[in-house]
C-alpha cells in the first residue's frame, strides 16, 4: 500500500453490521473492532417492556414438530453409522440413553463463590458487550438493530423503522467515539463504506445513507454487497460465496465484482439456530446444567460457546467424549460442569444440510432479490429504462436478448420480465424469462438446505462457462459455520449432485482464505476495496446526497440497483 492510499486509508472507516455482531475498524486496521450488535435503553416511566432475544427463540414443540425433529435427527444419524473413519473402519455411535446414565449423575463443582458483579450504567444508554452484564432488574430495554440479517422491524416497542434507525446511530456514533476515538465533530473529514446483504431492500439503503451523511455526519460514503466484499478480502476474481452467520445464511455467485441478481437466495437460519439444535439435542442426553434457559442473555452465549467447542465434523471423532464448561454468573457461584457428548456435536452443525431440525426456532422464509417497483424519487430507474429499451426495441424491431419476443404469446403480466437491456444476465441462454422463471425450488413445507442452495443457486447463472467456474470455487465465509470438517462435508454432498456435465471440473471449496478468520473476510475486502483507485468513482458525498438522494446511488451503487 502506497503511502497517500495508507493515509486515506486511516480516514475511511468500513462498517459491518451483523445481526449479532458489528464490525467496524479504519480501512488501515489490521482487524476491526468485534461487538454485540445491541443497545440498552433506559424505559420510560410506564414504558413497555422489550427485551430483543439474545438467541433465536424456541417454538413451543407440539408434537408434530417433535416428531419431525426427532426423524430428521435419526436421518442424519444413520448417515454418519454409514460414514467410514479415515483408516477405513465403520464408526460407531454410543446412544443418547446411555450418555444421559453418566450426565444425571453429574454433580457440578464449585469454581469460585461469585461470579462477579452486574454493571451500574452512568447513562441511559448501554452499548455493545456492556449490555450483557446489565442487572436485568433494571429497567433497560434491549434491542438489536438487524435481525434475520435486515433491519429488525417490528411491531414492539423501538420496532419502527424510525426507532432503529435511532439504535443503529446510537451504536455506531459510541464505537466511532469511544472505541476509534475519533470526535464525532472531526467525521465530516472522515468517509464510511458500509457492508450490505447481497439482498437488499432499497428503502433501507436510502434510510441508512441518509443516517450516515446526514445524521452521523460522515464526509462521503458507500455501499459495498457483503458477498463481493468476501471476494476482495479472500483476493478471487469470481466465487460462489456461501455466507453463513448468526441468523441467516446466503449464497451468491460473484464475477468480477458483480453479484448476480438471480443467483442470490437468503435463508433465515444461521449459527445461532445450529446452538438452539445443539441444546436441543443436549437436553436428550440429560444436559446437566439444568436451570439453563436461552431466554437468558447469559445462557444463550453460553450456548453459543458450547456450540463453537464442541462442534465439529471429524468423523474419525466416535463414541463420548467427556467435556467441561463454567457457568459464570454475577452474584451466584461460578461452577464447572462436566458431561458426556456423543454425535450431538456433529449432529448440530450438519442440521445445515437438514434444516427439519431447524424446527425447533421456528418456520424459517426463503427470500430473492425482487425487481425494483419503482421509486417516486427516482423517475429513471430501472422500470423507466426497460420502458424505454423496449420501446426502442420496438421501434428498430431488432430481435430480443435471448430470443424473447415483444408480442409473443405470454401470459399477461409477464412482459415485465422480458427484456431488462441493462443487465448482464440478460444475454445468457435462454433469455432472461428462463432465468427468472426458474424459482428456488423447496419442498413443501421444508426449508432449503445449504447444499441445495448451492446447487440451485449455480445453475440459475447466465452461461455453462460461469457454471462451471463457480463449481470450481466455492467461498465459505462468516462466524456460523466455523466446524472442523463442514467444508469437506459440503464438498461431498455437492459433488454427489453436479449435474453430469460439469463433474470433470475440480470441486474446490475455501474455508479459511489466505489463513484469515472468515468472520472478517467480508469486512477485511471492503476495506481493500475502499483504498482502489477504481472506487475513487463511487463515493457519494452529503451536498450530492441531499440534493440529487436516490438517483446519485442507484450511478454510483457497485451493483445492480
């Protein structure tokens, strides 16, 4: 990095927000600064309670639900008895009856007489790490700004779009302050490049540029889709990125710096639902720590912990494995629990693949990029632009991208999806129609597993070229699928199903690109990206913003508007 870039560098500060956690740190920061992604505000007199949950939340398990969680569960232990250890020998499974005889006579032993104590707040606002050591007696509201990987819009309490936008400056006005040290007054020398999702809801990014140029108060600013700014950070020209974090998964397949629209597909699942299953699956087997409640902030990262030690796919890994852990409270004794854990620890990550046992937070959507309905403040977007391209299509009466006619026999309501001249996916085989046409495809009542929505995802890509370059380079990023073995788990159940065509190529999946955590690959290529003389082109500054608003970004956005 040249010495002007390292300078501008100091004075860019790149954004990641998560449902969990946030990340954020100058484009120089050799890491950034990791926090809960929440915010503690002092209830009115009178005030509603409302408390975010720190972990998905459980459904009430009727027993239709339990039922398909326990088959779902029986399914994936099958197949790992059919599954053979790296020597060649069959594995073997102890049964959770027999785990749970050594975990009820577990007895746990005192570490310490306290925990520590609960924090007095000084003000009205808690932010970050900090609200977790908040006496829940006090009358602090919680919230969390994003939720399911979108801004957490709801009909509670601090649940308008409004409120949470106040939470997201409230948080992020603190980290710049107390943790970049940098005086808010000074950020109008200072420019912001916030990660979105690759599916994106245009009122929100109008909401969140208007929060950073004009309420925070930053000098320039950009957006960047957090699956291309996987690619920069893990330094490749095209992937298929597979995105899993807290509370969502997404995958997408990303050329040369473009997402493409059709390829993106988000499920709402994420790490902390693979926690709920392994308690789930804990509880089976007698959990010895029984007063333990995910509702409780405590407990539910306590779950988090265990889910991040214990789980694993090392099928060379059979039997009980005997595990301890401390239960630290303020004000109760800390104590060290020990227990016996069998396939529960490989069960909980493979859900992913069985998301049946997801069941157990609830149903979970599948969502698409939708096509722009239009916008009131944009009249040149991109429905005025099909308007025009078709009718200059018309006119010169030169055949359609892909074959499609104007006036062709299609169902009505469907011309709208025709021709788009603007984007790329619009040359490939088959047209455009096809493409979109071609809906992911779930079962009914099932939710997409992660290697079906890998597979559909690729081939909803434009060209068999693009296809088979993206079989051969599958990106794995985020904090929620950070096992020993997954990667080579999901290399197996995809190449089981490549389509015939494309089974020569070499399947080629990146866990941990250039040895970097892929909890920060995204942030970490959005702060490359930020220093390229190519992105000189994409700031937008707040005299544009306020006076041109949506149509500078939908110029300047890097991707598809």
């Amino acid at each position: 990095m040249s010495e002007i870039s390292q300078i501008q560098a100091q004075m860019i500060i790149v954004i990641h927000p998560g449902s969990l956690y946030l990340r954020i740190g100058r484009a120089s920061d050799l890491n950034p600064h990791t926090l809960l992604h929440c915010v503690a505000r002092k209830r009115l007199a009178g005030g509603l309670v409302h408390h975010d949950p720190f972990l998905p939340p459980q459904l009430a398990k009727s027993p239709e639900l339990l039922q398909e969680m326990e088959e779902a569960r029986l399914q994936v232990s099958h197949t790992l008895q059919s599954c053979l250890q790296s020597d060649g020998s069959r594995r073997y499974a102890t049964p959770p009856q027999q785990i749970a005889v050594f975990n009820r006579r577990a007895v746990p032993e005192e570490v310490s007489s306290t925990g520590g104590e609960w924090i007095k707040p000084e003000t009205d606002v808690v932010v970050g790490d900090e609200v977790l050591y908040l006496d829940p007696r006090l009358d602090y509201n919680v919230h969390f700004p994003y939720r399911r990987g979108e801004l957490n819009v709801h009909p509670g309490p601090g649940g308008s779009l409004t409120a949470v936008l106040a939470n997201l400056e409230a948080i992020w006005s603190w980290v710049v302050r107390y943790r970049l040290e940098i005086p808010l007054k000074d950020l109008r020398h200072y420019r912001a490049v916030l990660v979105i999702p690759d599916i994106y809801n245009r009122q929100h990014l109008r909401e969140l540029m208007t929060l950073l140029l004009c309420r925070i108060g930053f000098g320039g600013c950009f957006l960047l889709q957090d699956h291309v700014a996987a690619t920069f950070g893990a330094g490749l020209g095209y992937a298929c990125v597979v995105d899993v974090g807290d509370q969502k998964t997404s995958v997408s397949c990303v050329e040369d710096g473009i997402s493409h629209r059709n390829t993106r597909v988000r499920m709402e699942y994420g790490g902390g639902d693979i926690a709920q299953t392994l308690y789930w699956l804990l509880q089976k087997c007698a959990f010895p720590y029984k007063e333990c409640d995910p509702r409780n902030k405590l407990d539910s990262m306590l779950l988090r912990q265990l889910k991040e030690s214990f789980c694993h796919v090392n099928l060379d890994i059979c039997g009980s494995q005997e595990k301890t852990f401390v239960v630290r409270k303020p004000k109760v004794p800390t104590c060290r629990y020990t227990l016996q854990v069998g396939d529960e620890c490989i069960v909980a990550p493979l859900s992913l693949f069985q998301p049946e046992l997801f069941g157990v937070t609830g149903p979970k959507a599948v969502l698409v990029q939708k096509r722009s309905l239009g916008d009131p403040e944009d009249p040149h977007d991109d429905n005025y632009l099909r308007e025009t391209s078709r009718r200059a299509a018309k006119e010169s009466l030169e055949p359609l991208p892909g074959g499609a006619e104007l006036d062709g026999g299609g169902p009505p309501g469907e011309e709208d999806i025709v021709v788009d001249a603007i984007d790329p996916m619009a040359a490939g085989a088959g047209g455009l129609r096809d493409l979109e046409a071609k809906e992911f495809v779930v079962g009914p009542e099932q939710v997409l597993g992660l290697d079906q929505a890998v597979l559909q995802s690729i081939d909803r890509c434009p060209t068999e070229d693009l296809k088979r370059k993206m079989y051969g380079c599958i990106l794995v990023v985020g904090g929620g699928m950070k096992f020993t073995g997954i990667g080579t788990w999901l290399q197996n159940r995809i190449s089981l199903q490549v389509p015939y065509m494309f089974r020569t190529e070499q399947l080629d999946i990146i866990t941990s690109p250039k040895e970097m955590d892929p909890e920060t690959t995204a942030w970490k290529g959005a702060a490359i990206m930020s220093c390229l003389e190519s992105a000189l082109e994409l700031w937008i500054y707040p005299v544009e913003w306020e006076k041109i608003g949506l149509k500078v970004l939908r110029e300047r956005a890097p991707f598809m508007w």
